[in-house]
C-alpha cells in the first residue's frame, strides 16, 4: 500500500458531540498523511465537541450539517467511536439516511468501535456480520447481526471492529476503504 492510498478519494466522516476525541484525532492524522479529501459531517454546525476520557476534550470543524449531507457525493463513510456521540446519531434521521445510501450504492464503510451500535440503533443491523467491543454485542445480535468474534471483520463493504490497537484499525481500515488492488490498478 503506497503512502497515498486514498489520493482523490472522498472520504466523509460523520460525528456529534461526544466523539471520541483520540480516535478522531488519529483518523484526520492518517486519512490526511495518506491523500485522502476529508470531509465531516455532524449534528452540530460549525464544531462538534470530542470526548476525552471522563471530560469534553477538543472541538473539531464541521464542513457542514448532517441534514444536507448527501451519501451520493462520497467514495467512503467512516463513523468514529464515541458512546455521547454515537448516541445524539442514533437519534438523527439524517444518520441513517446517508447510511442507508452508502449500503444502497455498495460503498466501503467503516464504523470504528461501538459506532458499529449505530447500525442496530437505526435499524440497520438486519443481516450484517460485524464484531467490535464486547459491550455492544447484544445489542446488535438482537438488532438481527450476527456477531464475529474478530478483531476486525470486513462484510459486504462494512469494516466493523474493535479498536483497542487503533493504529491496527486505521491500518486496516485504509486498505478496506482503498479498495481491491485491481480496482485500483484499473482506475
């Protein structure tokens, strides 16, 4: 994988107060590094505020509102973890519109850690195999997932997994959103 991977992809980041701010953090780092074009969506306008361990920690910029936010205009979604901020999600329905658009169209997703719960919360769950924190395996085997007991696991287009190595994640996690080697190749 080259240091540019994800040049001239378009990678839409959806968030809400309360993400969590070390994963957010080294998500922008890396996507960044790597070429990709960055753009948040969230709930708040202007800056969502991060979740730093038992307090509110650092604001990131918002490129703009959930509820004019189109899937269409997007390569790749990446949901970061962030209980606060998984939650205030779950609640709007702009969320899981542009979800359900990404799993319509057949885009690379990746939901980091409990952001998997996201799918259950919003109805989607039905019939994905996915795996992350162990906390929120009963929910979404009751949502109609079934649960993988991977690190990570890839289906159909969905990066699912629990991020306690997060360097290990996102290093996944590019090549997922890169896509197969000979899409690139052809590209």
């Amino acid at each position: 994988m080259t240091d540019k991977a994800l040049t001239g992809k378009k990678i839409l980041i959806m968030v809400s107060n309360g993400v969590d701010e070390s994963v957010m953090s080294a998500v922008q780092r890396e996507m960044l590094k790597i070429g990709a074009t960055l753009k948040t969506c969230g709930t708040e306008p202007g800056l969502v505020n991060s979740w730093n361990n038992n307090a509110w920690g650092l604001y990131f910029p918002v490129d703009q509102q959930i509820s004019v936010t189109l899937g269409a205009d997007f390569d790749c979604l990446v949901v970061p973890s962030g209980t606060r901020g998984i939650q205030k999600l779950a609640t709007n329905p702009h969320a899981e519109r542009i979800i359900a658009s990404f799993i319509t169209a057949g885009k690379p997703m990746a939901f980091m850690g409990n952001a998997v719960e996201l799918l259950a919360k919003t109805k989607l769950a039905e019939g994905w195999t996915v795996s992350g924190p162990e906390s929120v395996m009963d929910a979404m085997t009751a949502a109609g997932a079934k649960w993988d007991e991977e690190f990570i696991c890839v289906h159909n287009g969905l990066m699912t997994g629990d991020c306690t190595d997060l360097g290990a994640f996102i290093a996944a996690m590019v090549e997922h959103l890169a896509g197969p080697a000979e899409l690139k190749q052809a590209a």
